[in-house]
C-alpha cells in the first residue's frame, strides 16, 4: 500500500493528499490515488502519500500525532506548507450513523461528518492541526468512503450502498479539489454545486473555531 507520487505541473498552488492515515485505510485510498490522470490537475505541484497499515488511533486525539504515522504527516506538512491539503479515509458503513450524528459533537466536541450523498462523507481536518499547522487561507479536506475490504453484498444491501454512485460522488470532489487553481474558486464551486454542505460545514467551523472561520 505505500505510494508515493509527485507531479510537478507548472506554477499554482501546492497540493499535498494524504491516504493510509491510521489503521487499514491505504487499501481504500490507494484505489482512488492511483485513479488520477494528468489532465485532472491544475498547475501547481502535486505530492500524493499512502502509508501503509497502522496502528488505528483517532486523529481527534493529542496521541496520534505523537504516533510514528503521526509525526511523519505534521513534518510533510511543515515541509511542504501546502496551499491545499487533503486526507482520503475510509469508514465501516455500520459506522454511518455515528459518524454523522451530533452526538458525537456532544461527546467529543468534535462535529459529525456532513453527508455529501452516496454515503460519500466530507468535513475539515482534525481540530487539532488545523490551526496550528495551516492558515486560514488553506483549503483542508477529510474524504470519507466506506472501506472497500469491509463491504459485503449483504452489508451494502442493508445500508442502501451503490459503489458507483459512491466511487462517482467521491471522485467528483477529489477533482474538483485537484483541479482548483485557488481557494476562492474551491470556494466557488463548493457553494455551487453543494450549497447546503457549505452552510452546514460554517456552522460546525463556528462552534469549533470560532465566528468567521472558514469551512475548509
């Protein structure tokens, strides 16, 4: 599962996607990284990672960023500084619920994940980096589709998954953040084409860092 790929395309912005964040994930996230051509991108320069199998521990928690997978990803991101910075996970499907609950922002002080549609999940980065290691300025992205090795004809039957509707949904947002030449376009298109998202990702930025954060 490990990966690494570097496109440099000209000037613009500076990418950095991350897959295999904790646990098993890289076998999902390697599938979507290997799926990007070079007409996907815009200019700038391109550093895409996928680590192998790790030890799972919630970013939403001080001990994974002291982990070994942990510190590796805080030093690409002090290396790189990148302009836009995006982690592709996985989930179990049974997890669906729980992870897009407001109990888990009871709990953990953590908002839930917001539903893009085809079971397809999206929010920011872990509360934990996202104001130490960027700026406001930056556009940070968590992908979550349900784990390929974990589903089942019998699972997808029972929670309504269509994997290409999924995979197509997924893929749409991976592109667009691939392909935008700047925050103010990503922007843009977020309002655009998922207004109702964008609305509900303020919200959830205001309770965690305050009034007039970005969603991203």
């Amino acid at each position: 599962m490990s990966y690494f790929r570097y496109i440099d395309n000209g000037r613009g912005p500076t990418k950095l996607f991350i897959g295999g964040v904790h646990g098993n994930e890289g076998i999902t996230s390697l599938k979507f990284l290997k799926r990007i051509n070079f007409e996907d991108l815009s200019p700038g320069q391109f550093y895409f990672y996928n680590f192998d199998k790790t030890d799972y521990i919630s970013t939403i928690k001080k001990e994974y960023y002291e982990s070994e997978i942990g510190s590796r990803i805080l030093d690409l991101i002090r290396y790189f500084e990148p302009d836009f910075y995006t982690e592709l996970h996985c989930y179990d499907l049974k997890n669906y619920g729980k992870l897009t609950s407001m109990e888990r922002y009871r709990k953990t002080g953590i908002p839930p994940l917001i539903k893009l549609g085809n079971h397809v999940l999206v929010s920011s980065v872990s509360p934990l980096i996202r104001m130490t290691y960027f700026s406001t300025d930056t556009v940070c992205k968590t992908l979550e589709f349900p784990c390929f090795e974990k589903l089942t004809p019998e699972i997808a039957e029972k929670y309504g998954f269509n994997e290409d509707s999924a995979i197509k949904t997924y893929e749409n947002l991976l592109k667009l953040i691939l392909k935008s030449p700047s925050r103010e376009y990503f922007e843009s298109e977020m309002m655009k084409h998922h207004k109702e998202q964008v609305m509900l990702a303020m919200k959830y930025a205001e309770k965690v860092f305050g009034k007039d954060f970005p969603p991203y």
